[in-house]
C-alpha cells in the first residue's frame, strides 16, 4: 500500500530528509576542525545539540499532537533545518553555531513525528506495517547517496560545501512534502482530534502531561522505553568502538573500511526493511522485535572476537537487522500503544528520549570499559547489555491489533 500520489510524496521526503539530516552528522566535527576550533569546543557544541535534542522529544511529540496540520509542522521542521546548515556555512563562530545545534535539535524532534503521523494518517493502521518499511528503505536510500555525495563535496569543494548542500537538499524536500495531499490526511487527523478531545485532551500543555501521565501508567509503554533505552545503550557505542581498534589494525585503509561498515547496514534496511514491515503485521510485533533485538548480544559477542577487518563489515550485517526492526518498530509500536486516543507523537516522543539518553550513556561506558579492561570486555558488556534488553522484549504484551480492528481513530 503506497498511497498513490500522497505516498509517493512521502516516500521521496524519507529520502531527502535523510539526506538532509546526514549533512549533520560526522561532518560538523570535520568542518569546525578546519575552522581551527578545539576539540573542547567541538564536542561543547555537539553536546548542545544532544541536550536539546533529549529536551525536545516529548514537547515536540505534544506540539505534534496538538496540531491538525502535520504537514505544517513538518515545513516548519525542515525551513529550520536549512536556517540550521545556512548559519553553520555562513557563520561559524561560537554563538551561531550554538545556535544552529539548538535550532537543528528541535527541528529533528517535530520532524520525526510529523513524518510518522502523516504515514499513520494516509494509510491507516491497517497499513502502517508496510509504510513504515518503505519509509525505512527510502531514508536508508537516501542516507547512503548523501553520505557519498557530502564526503566527496567535502574533500573536494570545501567543508562549508556540505552544509550549502544541506540547505539545498531541503527545497525538493518541501516539494515531496507538497505533494502529500491534505485531503488525502484529513479525515483521520480529524477523527483522532476528535478523539483526544473526548478523552479529556484540550490545550497543548495540559493535554501533554496528561497524556504523559496515562502514557507512564502503560505497561506495554514502560517496557518499551526500557528497551529502547537498553537497546541504543548497548548499540550505539559499537561501531565507534570496532572504529578505533580498525584504526589500530589497518592504518591508511581504515576510512574505506569504516565507510563500508556504515553502507553496509544501510543497504541491509534498504532490502528488508519493508518485509518487516510486512511480517509485523502478519506474524505480530513481539516476533519481529525478538529477531532484532537478538541480533545485538550477538554483534557483540563477535566483535569481541574479531579482529580481521572484512570480517567486520561481515558482523555490520547483523546492525542492518537489527536497524531495520526499530526503524519500522517503534513507531508502530507508538501507534499500537495509543489505539483510540491523540498521544501517538507523544509516545514517539517518549520512546525518543530514551534512545537519547541511551545513546549518550552508551559511549561514556564504552570508553571507560575499554580503558580500564581492553576493547574485548566492552564489547562483551555492550553485548551483555543486548542480551537484557532481547529478554525484556519477552515482557513486551503482543500489540498487534485483531483483523477487524480498524478503529476510527487512525491518525497521528
């Protein structure tokens, strides 16, 4: 189910965005060093932007649900992520870089939720499995191309080039997003607007904590946040980790090899993401996020290991699994867990910060692991950490809604 016109909209805006969006990743590092900042400096602002980003989450996710016009939010989200990449091409001193990380963090939390409601809303629940994957596969697309396209303007152009690209990238993404219909998304906006004012939901602040507080007292919800905290923590620190001892093992060719083991998974969503959509739905949730999950105290296990560096961009198949199942899983999830009320981008929200604070936690444990005992036992405990949260997926109740259970509360 692609949604016709609306969907193919929204399948080339998973692409863009993802270009867009990788503009802000390893590149800012490389760009401010060439600006002869420090690394103190460097990693004070790319902390800013993490800070914001985790404060971000759940107002955003609220704003989100608040409003009828997703596909106002989202044009709102991606303008500010050009002003973002314009002010770090443009003006790199302290003050507007700061300034960008901030206004960069934010845009992200309203974007990610404005293009999960706008899936929900034009394919209903009924669909969402499979839009889903096909969002996954075209943002992997996309994230790839860029990745290639950035680090070639970056040592051939110039550094600030990346970001003026950024910026540019954002134009045929607003006219994806333009070719998403609002009359393909009305009616069920409408209808879970109308819902979460039966429930209680008016105003944007006291709509929010509310929600919030019925969202906490949500079994399912609890032990999903909880994975996904376990999950990012164990995950993200991997692939820096298996970077450095690469480094050590393979000298001038460890950037190919690193870029392999970033591509690598991504080609691995780009082929299986939308079949997982489609086995979630079929086979159910819980399933599909036991395979993935277990995929992490694995990779672990056989980092540890190996020290070979083709037989690391081997392991990097396991992070597309396991990348492909969260990409299309917690937003379902999000959908499945607030069936009938107006908090999905809240919970989206929720399951975001704890990817966050994941994320961050991950690499401190990591590095202080590695000092102490060597890159083996971190890997092993990163490992160990997967294994909890593959275990707690057990503790997750099955979410997937009965055959016939519609609902007229589909959207976002």
């Amino acid at each position: 189910m692609t949604g016709g016109r609306s969907g193919r909209g929204l399948d080339w805006l998973n692409f863009f965005m993802a270009n867009v969006q990788t503009g802000f990743g390893p590149f800012i590092a490389v760009y401010l060093t060439t600006r002869q900042w420090t690394e103190v400096e460097i990693g004070f602002a790319l902390s800013v932007g993490t800070l914001t980003t985790m404060l971000s989450q759940v107002p955003a996710g609220a704003l989100v649900d608040a409003t009828r016009r997703k596909r106002r939010a989202a044009a709102v989200a991606v303008v500010s992520l050009a002003a973002s990449a314009l002010l770090l091409a443009v003006w790199p001193a302290t003050v507007p870089v700061l300034l960008s990380e901030v206004l960069h963090g934010i845009a992200s939390c309203v974007l990610a939720p404005s293009i999960a409601a706008i899936s929900l809303a034009l394919v209903g629940r009924a669909g969402l499995g499979e839009r889903l994957g096909r969002n996954a596969r075209f943002a992997a697309a996309g994230g790839g191309i860029a990745a290639a396209v950035m680090g070639i303007a970056g040592t051939y152009v110039s550094a600030a080039s990346v970001f003026w690209l950024t910026a540019a990238l954002c134009v045929p993404s607003l006219v994806a997003l333009g070719a998403i219909r609002q009359a393909d998304l009305a009616r069920r906006v409408e209808a879970v607007q109308e819902a979460g004012r039966r429930a209680g939901e008016a105003g944007l602040l006291s709509g929010g904590l509310s929600g919030l507080r019925h969202l906490l007292g949500s079994r399912g919800v609890l032990v999903f946040t909880a994975c996904c905290g376990l999950f990012t923590l164990a995950n993200a620190a991997m692939l820096p980790l298996a970077g450095t001892r690469v480094t050590q093992e393979a000298g001038d060719e460890a950037n190919l090899i690193i870029a392999a083991c970033i591509v690598v998974p991504q080609l691995v969503v780009v082929l299986i993401s939308p079949w997982v959509g489609r086995l979630a739905e079929s086979r159910g949730r819980r399933l599909v996020l036991l395979a993935g999950f277990a995929a992490l105290p694995l990779r672990g296990l056989l980092l540890a290991l190996v020290t070979e560096p083709a037989a690391l961009i081997v392991v990097q198949v396991l992070d597309g699994i396991s990348a492909a199942v969260m990409g299309v899983l917690l937003p379902l999830l999000a959908a499945d867990l607030t069936r009938g009320t107006n908090r999905f981008n809240l919970c989206m929200g929720l399951f975001g910060l704890a990817v966050g604070l994941g994320g961050t936690l991950s690499t401190a444990i990591a590095g202080l692991v590695t000092g102490w005992f060597g890159a083996a036992l971190a890997f092993n405990v990163l490992g160990g950490i997967g294994l909890v949260a593959c275990l707690l997926v057990l503790a997750m109740p099955e979410t997937r809604p009965a055959p016939d259970d519609g609902g007229a509360a589909d959207g976002g």
